[in-house]
C-alpha cells in the first residue's frame, strides 16, 4: 500500500481520482435521458414501426456496450496490474471522447451499435479506479473510499441526466443558432459532443495530476508468451476466480444484483416515456432527466456522506443485504406508478438509489478484502468483478427487452410489468445466496477492521 501526493501540486490522489472518475460519469450519463428516444427514432426510421419489435432495440444498444465491457474489461484489468492503472484510465477516456460524437452522429441503428460496442470496449476505467483505491488505501479507508467513488457515481448521475435532458433537441428547445437544418437532423448530436468534451477535461485531470498508484516493484510479471497466449492465460485466470471460496459467491451476487438492476436501465424509460392511454406516465427526457437528478442526489448522501457511520453501526455485509432487498422493492413496485399520481415514483425511485448506494461500496469493500487477504492480485480480482458485472448488464437489458416486447401490448397478467417483476425475483435471490456467505469480516468480534 502505497501513500500518494499528486504531483507538483500536493493534492490527494483520492481528489484527483474523484474528480476524474465523477467528470468521466457526466459524459457516460449524459445519454440516460435520451437514448431510448434516439434508438427508438432509429428503428422507425429503418422501419421497424411494431411497438415491441422497435423498443427490443434499446435493450440491444444498451447491451452492446456491456458486451465490449465484458470482453475487454477483464483484459484491461490485467494490463492494468502489469503497466500500472493511470495509462489504463487514460485511455478509456480518450475511447470516450471519440466514440461519443461517433453516436451522435449515427444514422442507423448499425453505426449506434458499433460506436456503443468500442465505446465499451477501450473503458474499464471503473474497475482500475477500485484496484486503484485498494493500491493506496489501508483496509479502515477502503469502505469511505469506496463510497468516495459511489458518491462521483451519484454526482455523475444526479447532474448528468439532467444535462442531456437539457441539451437533447438543441433546435426545439433552445433555438437561436441551434434552430437550423442540421441541429434537427441531429437531434442528439449536442449532449454527446458536451460528453465528449466532460471526457477530455478529464484526460487532461489524469495526465497533469493523477500520480500513479503501482509502483514498478509491484506490478505483475509480463509474460514472454504470443499474444493469444496471453488472452487464453488472461480468461483462464478470470474463469477461475469463480473456483476461489467466498470471493466466488460474491462475484456471484453482485452478478445477479447488476442483472436485475440493469433490466431497468431501458424499462425505466420506457415506461415513464410511454403514453398515459397504454400505463405509461407519458414523460419527456427532460422529465427523465429530473428523476435521475434525483436518483443520483440520493446515491451522493448515502455514498458521500452515510456510508462510512452506516458501515460503523452496522457492518458491511448487513448493509449489503440491505440495500439488494430495496432495489427489489424498488424496481418491482415502478411500474404501479399511476398516472394522476406520478409523483409516487420518487418513492420506488428511492429504493433503487438507496438500495444500490447501500450495496456498492459495502460489496466493493468486502471483495477487497477477501482479495487481499487470500494474497490474490488486486486488478485480476476487480478486473474479473467487472467483467462478470458486464455479463450481467448484457443479460439485464437483453431479458427485459425481450419480456418488454413480448407483453408491451398485452393483458391479464402478461403485461409490461412482467419484466418488472422477474428483476424483483432476481433481488430476491440475490439476497438468499448473501445467507450462504461466511466472510473474514464476520469473524472478528464487533467488526474491528472498520474504525473511525
């Protein structure tokens, strides 16, 4: 464990990796609001006019990202122990800033999905962050700053959404110059060149202040083998973190919570954006972007501010449970929201943002230390979480697509509420397999390892 400074300005590296991580969340969240809308435009445009058959394509574009995500992640994560964990961050933010305009400007749903899958594929800046933080910190400050990182997600998604909100249609809803043949040809090229911009500012935070946290006595040996070698050994060793007792059912968890809450990423939308006579609440993206500020300002008190007493007074592993049984609620009962009444859905709302403000850092933490203590390589382990993690955000999206366009119109008790549902069992179980857990934390008397 090492202790950092930035350089030539004193800071604490924790400040700077804050900083990027939340800039480099505005530009990734910055599309929540509108990509529904946008991929939706696109089907209809290639004529795919059926209400199902059109929304499933959301769910594909959303899990197109995470494929890349779980083909590359793993592999960055590895380069990351062998090269260190600042180049790995840096460029995942270049990968950004090129890839976010690319989407922008795609006119098919062909050019969305390439520019979504190599966006994925050059960005594992979430998994370096954490080995990141494990690097530099004792285990009585990886928990706060866990939650440090939590809360940059929470900042990211409570300023974010509302930012594209803001900018999707620049023609309608701002006018002036932007009311002009090619800002409404591009509806929302806008958010997506001010991502890209969030992006650069934040390569240019890494390269002049994020000191680097591996130092070069401790990184991974290359090895001297071809490069096919390298990826079969790099998949090998991620497949085996499965075999590795506790450390296996966490990644387990986190897996299934990640697919249930993933299946909301393009529901949530879908619902409030479809129109009150079919259930829906007939919603805006900049009504979307308002109920994601509000997401996200919750995750920045839990994360920000809550997660450290929280953890003292209750430990982790009860808080984890916690927050796996909220997001249940939350996202089971979303779809009940009534019309006449939609501000009900700040209540499931909160669940969601509770619930996974509860349940990341607490499961971040833990796999830290069960990492650490079985002697395990740091950036393998995180590296392998996120990669599972992308499995999960692949099956999520493509699942609730698919229940969405097979019951979107129909009745009884195959409605779209369906997908809803099934993301609620899936918490459930989630929490069930948490009771066969048996962790070093656990064991000691009043939970030591955390002190304020």
């Amino acid at each position: 464990m090492r202790q950092l400074t930035s350089r030539s300005s004193g800071r604490s590296p924790m400040t700077v990796l804050f900083l990027v991580v939340l800039v480099d969340m505005l530009g990734f969240t910055i599309v929540i609001p509108f990509l529904t809308y946008f991929i939706q435009d696109l089907a209809s445009g290639q004529g795919i006019n059926d209400v199902g058959s059109r929304d499933f394509w959301v769910g594909v574009v959303i899990a197109v990202y995470s494929l890349a995500q779980f083909l590359f992640t793993p592999i960055l994560g590895s380069i990351s122990d062998r090269l260190g964990r600042r180049p790995v961050i840096m460029f995942g933010l270049v990968s950004n800033s090129i890839f976010f305009i690319v989407f922008g400007l795609s006119n098919s749903l062909e050019m969305a999905i390439a520019a979504r899958f190599l966006s994925g594929a050059g960005n594992g800046n979430i998994a370096v962050a954490r080995a990141y933080i494990g690097d530099i910190s004792t285990y009585d400050l990886i928990p706060r700053r866990m939650g440090m990182l939590g809360a940059a997600f929470g900042l990211g998604f409570m300023i974010g959404p509302f930012i594209g909100g803001l900018l999707s249609d620049p023609a309608a809803s701002i006018g002036g110059y932007f009311d002009s043949a090619f800002w409404r040809n591009n509806e929302y090229l806008l958010p997506c060149m001010f991502s890209s911009l969030l992006s650069l500012i934040s390569l240019a935070l890494a390269f002049f202040w994020l000191e680097e946290s591996l130092d070069k006595d401790s990184r991974a040996e290359t090895a001297s083998d071809g490069s096919l070698d390298k990826l079969s050994e790099t998949f090998s060793n991620i497949f085996g973190v499965l075999k590795i007792p506790v450390i296996s059912t966490l990644v387990l968890v986190n897996f299934l919570f990640l697919m249930a809450f993933s299946m909301m990423h393009g529901t949530f939308i879908l619902f409030t954006a479809m129109s009150v006579d079919s259930g829906g609440l007939g919603w805006s993206e900049m009504e979307n972007g308002w109920i994601f500020a509000f997401i996200g300002l919750l995750g920045v008190i839990i994360q920000g501010g809550l997660i450290g007493p929280l953890t003292d007074r209750f430990g982790m592993s009860k808080l984890m449970m916690i927050g796996t049984v909220l997001c249940g609620f939350g996202i089971a009962s979303l779809p009940y929201v009534p019309p006449d009444a939609s501000w009900l859905i700040l209540g499931s709302s909160a669940g969601l943002a509770i619930g996974n403000g509860l349940f990341s850092p607490t499961h971040s933490s833990l796999l830290t230390f069960e990492a650490n203590k079985g002697g395990h390589e740091l950036g393998l382990v995180m590296g392998a979480q996120e990669g599972y993690g992308a499995l999960a955000r692949i099956l999520g999206p493509l699942l609730a697509a698919y229940l969405w366009s097979i019951t979107v119109e129909g009745d009884g008790i195959w409605t779209f509420h369906t997908c809803f549902r099934v993301a609620g069992l899936i918490f459930i179980l989630a929490a069930a397999l948490q009771l066969t857990l048996k962790l070093e934390v656990d064991k000691d008397d009043e939970n030591p390892i955390i002190q304020n």
